[in-house]
C-alpha cells in the first residue's frame, strides 16, 4: 500500500476538473474523464488505471482508452502528475502509442524535490 494514503478512507473520490479518481483494488486507481461537469456521473470520454509498482513511491498508468475525438490532451496528462503527486508517489510511467498501437515512448513523471 502507497505510504502516505490513508486506508481508513475506503470511498475517497479525488475529483480533478472533469477528471475522477476512484480507488478499485488497492493500490490501483480508475481515473475517468467525465465528457462535462453537470455531474459526477456523466457520461466519461476517456478512462486508464494508475496503479502502484513493486517501489512504492512509483506508478504506471496503462489501461487508457478514449472514445473517438476525445484524446487525452497535454493539461490532463498535467493533471495525471498532480494526482500522482496527491497519491504521494514520487514518479509515475506511461507508455505513449502511435495510432496503430505501435509504442512510441516511455514517459515519466517526477515530482519535484
């Protein structure tokens, strides 16, 4: 379990603009992006999972699927740092695909010291 997130909140929703966030198997969170803000339940446009690795202060983000016309742009990828940084990890990794599913990088976030 992440160091610094308190068990004792079982429900915990951290809610980022029109991003989600909702523990499922701990450590793992769903993030959604919701298509507006009228609710926490709209309608979402994209989802992936932040997940903790064997290093505890370190997460992958895999899982990410989007409907047609709503790519993840580079405020939310923003966003998913900050919400790595509330989950108290130190660095989280993401692999970026081309259109055909072929990798085209590792990326990594890091929180500033």
């Amino acid at each position: 379990m992440n160091k610094g997130l308190d068990a004792s909140l079982p429900n915990f929703v951290i809610v980022k603009d029109l991003i989600t966030v909702e523990p499922i198997l701990r450590p793992s969170w769903l993030i959604r992006r919701r298509i507006d803000g009228n609710s926490l339940t709209a309608g979402y446009v994209w989802v992936c999972t932040m997940a903790q690795t064997e290093d505890p202060d370190v997460c992958t983000v895999k899982g990410y699927l989007a409907r047609d016309d709503y790519p993840m742009d580079p405020s939310e990828r923003r966003a998913l740092y900050e919400i790595g940084r509330e989950l108290n990890f130190l660095k989280c990794e993401y692999e970026r695909v081309d259109e055909s599913g072929k990798l085209k990088a590792i990326r990594e976030i890091r929180r500033k010291s």
